[in-house]
C-alpha cells in the first residue's frame, strides 16, 4: 500500500468513526422522543384540556357554541398522536441537548465549552419561555379578538363551529412561533462570540431589524394585528436585549 494511501484511509477512519458516533447519538434522541411520546399519550386528556383553555375562556367572554368538533373519523386520533408527539419532543429537549453538546464537545477548545454549553442550556429554556408567552398573553387575546366576529344581526347568523383539528393546528403554530422567535437573543450572542456580528453593527443595522422583525411576525401568525404586534414588540424587546448583553461582553474582553 502507498504512503497515499494510507494518509487516505487514516482521513477515511476518523470521517467514519464521527458519522458512527452521530449516528448512535441521533438514536438516543430518537428513542427518548418515542419513549416520552407513548407515556404523554396517556395524560392526553389533561394535555388536550391545557391547549384547549384559553379557547374555552374566550368561549365564555363571547356568545360562540361551546364546543370543538371533529369530522374526520380518524381525527380525534390524529390530533391525540400529534399532541403526543410534540410533547414527547418538548420533554426531551434537554437530553437531545445533552447529546449534541457531547458530540460537539471533543473539537471544541475550552472557552468554546463554555460558550456552547450556554448555548445549549439556553435554548430550551427560551423556547419554553416563548411557548408560556404565546399561551397566557397572546392566545387569549387573538382567540377574543376572532370570535367577536360572530354576529346574530345578519340575515342568517354567524356562529363558529370550530374544527380541533384547525384550532389545535392553529394553536401549536403560534406557541412554537414564539418558542423559536424567543432564540434570537442567544443566536446573536453566539454569532458575535464567533466575530460576525458586533454590538455596533447590530445598533447601525437597527432600522433595518425593525422592518424585518414586523415581516417574520407577519409570516409566522396569522393575518390579525394583535398576534404580530404581540409578537413584534417582544422580540424587539430582545434584539435591543442581546445589543446591551453584546456590548457589556465586548466591554468585559477589553479589560
């Protein structure tokens, strides 16, 4: 065999052993997101009554039926697996996280541990900040605002009968619009821990991030003003956040 080719399969070996290592990892999360995911399946009830909540308290506000329909015949089970699913996934963030940071870990130098496990740590935390968020403040006010369009003075009148499937659809939308919009302070902060970006570029480029935070709240909820103003205004909220917390770590690399 060839010098070459032995340089070759000595770059071939490590390739190899990392795509093994993913792969066993990727396994782990897999397993624990199926093994969460079967036992959510049975507190699927109080987990359907928990999305449901803030429906039924605007249900109570307005003269809309008390009810959630479903004309599917496999609907119902359908909207139990995906509610199942999701919360398996959710429960599991922390040990996918866990699985990540240990595959990544072994390139990284020491301050790069230390970035990337606050990285890690972080993330689901804001995302389940952003999910509370969208459940107790925007939820019901977006679900009153839709329901104060039922009227009884037309010819004939107009009542919601509202399909589980769409509300539950509707619902999971919006929380993990917000669980995912809620990252941005901790994306910013890794991209100026790596040099792309600085607290004084972000303050520069600020017009520019307004225009552009009030087209992806436009495109991650619906057409209805309260839903993109309440999620607008937080993550303006958290831009202006990761420019303060950018240059309080750029002040403290000077000393």
């Amino acid at each position: 065999m060839t010098h070459n080719e032995l340089k070759k399969n000595d770059k071939e070996a490590p390739l190899f052993q990392h795509f093994l290592e993913l792969r066993k990892r990727l396994m782990y999360c897999a397993f624990a997101v199926i093994v969460l995911s079967f036992g959510a399946y049975f507190f699927r009830i109080p987990l359907l009554n928990f999305l449901i909540h803030p429906l039924y308290e605007a249900m109570q506000q307005t003269s809309a039926t008390n009810r959630l329909i479903y004309t599917g015949v496999a609907e119902g089970f359908i909207i139990s697996f995906k509610i199942s699913l999701l919360s398996g996934f959710i429960l599991s963030l922390p040990f996918i996280g866990y699985q990540i940071y240990q595959f990544v870990v072994p390139a990284l130098f020491p301050h790069e541990k230390r970035a990337f496990l606050y990285f890690i740590i972080g993330t689901p935390i804001l995302f389940l900040v952003g999910c509370l968020f969208s459940y107790f403040v925007v939820l019901p006010l977006s679900y009153v605002f839709f329901l104060d369009y039922q009227t009884l003075n037309t010819l004939l009148p107009i009542e919601l009968e509202a399909k589980v499937s769409e509300y539950i659809s509707l619902t999971l939308h919006l929380m993990m619009a917000f669980g995912l919009a809620f990252e941005l302070p901790l994306v910013l902060l890794l991209l100026g821990k790596v040099g792309i970006i600085t607290s004084q570029s972000l303050i520069s480029h600020r017009r520019i991030m307004i225009i552009i935070i009030f087209v992806i709240a436009a495109v991650l909820t619906p057409p209805d003003v309260i839903s993109q103003i309440a999620l607008a205004i937080p993550l303006l909220l958290l831009y202006e956040l990761s420019i303060f917390m950018l240059r309080r770590r750029e002040k403290l690399c000077m000393i």
